[in-house]
C-alpha cells in the first residue's frame, strides 16, 4: 500500500512530467556537459518565465528563479533600504523565519492584529500604517493556519492611502492552490516556492519585483548574470534582478513543467477542487466534540489545523504514520505570534490538494475516528 500525503502544505508529490524533465535533462547533461546542454534548452528554459508569468499576470523580466521562499523573501529585505526612522507592517500570522530576520535587524516593526474569525483588524491597520512605513509583509495564507487572507482588499487599501508602501506578499502556500493575479493584488513582491502547491521539485522558488519599483532596489548579490562594469561603473540589469549565475536549470525544467500543468488545467479548478475536500473532510466530524479545527470555514483552503481532546499531537502524527497517512505537526517555529496568541503548543495540519482522492480522505476520517475511540489504549 502507497503512502497517502496529506502534507501537500509541506511539499506535495511532483507531477510525473516533472520528474521526467528533470531527468531527461540531466542525461542531456551527462551528455554534452552543463554549460552545451542549457544552450541547447535555452527555448525550454526561458519558457519557465513565459509560464510563470502567465499564472501570477506580470511580465517575465519581473521574475527571478530561486531555490526558496526564505531566500527570495531575505534577499528582497536585504536588498531594500530602510531607514532607522522608517517601519515595518507585518500581520499576527507572519512566518516564523520572517520573525527572525525582524529580530537581527532590529527593525521598527508593526504588528497587525488578526482578529478571532482569522481575518485582518482593519482598525488596527489603519492605526498602525503612517508615513514611515517602508514595507508592508502579508503572508496569503499561513504555513500554520489555513485561512485565506484578503489581501487585494488590504493592500488596495494601503496603496490609496500610502500609494509609496512597498506590498510584499508571501504567497508560499498560496501559490498553485488558488489565484493570484499581481496586477489585481495590487503587490509590488511576491516570493513562493515550488515544492508545495505547485508541485514542483524541491530546491525552487522564485520571486517576482514589479519594474516600477525597480529603482528603489540594489539587488544584494551582484556578479555577471545581473550586472556588469562599464565604464569602471557597476551597472545593473533591469531583469530576472536577483538571478545569479550559477543555477540548477534541470530544476527550472522541472519547475516550469509544473506551472505549465497548472494552467492547463486551470487554477480555478484547482481551487474549488481542494476548497471541496477540506469541507468534505471536516464536515465528517460536524457532530464530533472531540476534534477542534482552528480556521474560519467562509476562508478556508486546503490546509486544516486541528487538535483532538486528550491526544497529543505527536501521537496523533504516529499514528496516522502508522496507517500510512502523512500528515505534519506544525508548532511555534512557524510561527511564534500565532501560537503565543492561541496559546497552544502545536497542532496537526492535514493540507489537501487536488491530486488527493475522496477514498483516500474517507480512509483518514475512518484512521481519526478510530482514534478517538481508541484514545484510552494508545
Ligand atoms: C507561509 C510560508 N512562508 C514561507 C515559507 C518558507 O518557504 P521555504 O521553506 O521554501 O523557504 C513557508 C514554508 O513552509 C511557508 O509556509
């Protein structure tokens, strides 16, 4: 029997075609060596932004390949200056390695109340927001709790009222799951990675800068491929900005396969198709006082944080493990302002994507029902 990955939120399983570009490219490699082989793909490999950028609605000079989230979203803030005077505006549900980079620059930061029903204070925005504000970061949707935020609502409102803001959207676990259009968003970033919704490999990402905010960038990582001397001047290219030289191109092969799947098959397929499931799944447990979900159902996506009475987490993990159900324990290393608030430890995550079948859900709500009954042996 096959494992059954319910942590789709964590890395779901590639689409076949991906794995084998990537390795008929790799062959291409062992033949001609590295540096022949991309020339020869050189069409291939530039279909990566042309299909990226139909996806997310920008223009393919805006895009960068990346191996992550964490680097693209570290290498714009370490590319941007900020100013002692200036802050920053980040929400409750910010991820947790965003928080660390905040802890060792020690930058004035402003932290946007969440409210109960998981959507965003606007009061609070509207008190925390000034003219010092340099950059807004808005996570989509959380590694750690899956509501959708409504973020072409909140960063409208902040560019009418500071149309300077740069918007930043960390669209890691939105990505592939469900649309997002940079034009209707109104964001002036966006960093995502390819493992997760999009199913790609591992080891990708990327990032997108709108050209109009071009200038007020100076890429941190400057070498060959984004820039030169001319002149005894460094000067910089005005596109794919934070790509350097050395990259794995097997992997953006890999990568631009899966977004080419992605819209063939539509995004808003993918959408309602995940959005079902996690209403089927929790609507099993309607009548069960025993399981508490954490999101709000009018916002929900595909990733469901719970907890069951009496049953810790891990036990609750290896158990599914057992019966061949992966599935994640997300704690406050995603992120610490979301647990401090919830005041709890962790919580299970059972993330869904469209490749998951009904029967494979019934079999998870039958191993959890299971569970609860057993709760007194375990
Ligand atoms: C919301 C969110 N942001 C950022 C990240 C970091 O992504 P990566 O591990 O690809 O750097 C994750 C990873 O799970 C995430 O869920």
């Amino acid at each position: 029997m096959k494992y059954i990955n319910f942590n789709n939120a964590g890395s779901s399983k590639p689409y076949d075609v991906v794995n084998k570009e990537i390795n008929s490219f790799l062959e291409i490699e062992k033949h001609y060596g590295g540096y022949y082989a991309a020339l020869k793909y050189k069409k291939k490999l530039n279909s990566f932004y042309s299909n990226l950028s139909k996806l997310i609605n920008c223009k393919i000079n805006e895009i960068s390949f990346l191996s992550s989230t964490t680097l693209a979203w570290n290498l714009f803030f370490n590319s941007l200056k900020i100013d002692k005077d200036n802050n920053i505006l980040i929400f409750e549900n910010e991820y947790g390695s965003n928080l660390i980079y905040y802890k060792k620059n020690r930058h004035n930061l402003k932290i946007v109340k969440i409210n109960e029903d998981g959507k965003v204070c606007f009061d609070d925005l509207k008190n925390k927001i000034n003219k010092h504000t340099k950059a807004v970061s808005l996570c989509h949707i959380a590694s750690q709790c899956g509501n959708r935020i409504e973020v072409e609502k909140i960063f409208n409102f902040i560019k009418k009222l500071f149309p300077e803001v740069i918007c930043i959207l960390d669209a890691c676990q939105s990505i592939g799951q469900i649309r997002v259009d940079v034009k209707k968003i109104n964001c002036d970033v966006l960093v995502a990675s390819g493992r997760k919704y999009l199913r790609g490999p591992r080891g990708t990402g990327f990032i997108y800068v709108k050209n109009k905010i071009r200038d007020k960038i100076q890429p941190l990582i400057l070498d060959m491929k984004n820039s030169a001397i001319i002149r005894d001047k460094i000067r910089i290219n005005k596109s794919n900005i934070f790509e350097n030289f050395e990259c794995s191109p097997s992997l953006q092969l890999g990568f631009s396969k899966a977004v080419e799947k992605v819209n063939k098959f539509g995004i808003e397929k993918i959408e309602s198709n995940i959005y079902k499931k996690s209403k089927y799944f929790r609507k099993k447990f309607e009548n069960c006082n025993q399981i508490k979900f954490f999101e709000n159902v009018d916002t929900l996506t595909g990733i469901n944080t719970l907890k069951i009475k009496g049953i810790n987490s891990l036990k609750i993990y290896n158990y599914l493990l057992s019966k061949r159900i992966l599935c994640s324990i997300t704690t406050s290393s995603a992120s610490l302002l979301y647990f401090k608030k919830l005041k709890v430890k962790d919580l299970i995550r059972i993330s869904f994507h469209e490749y998951n079948s009904y029967n494979e859900i019934n079999y998870l709500v039958k191993c959890l029902i299971d569970l609860i009954k057993k709760k007194a042996i375990i």
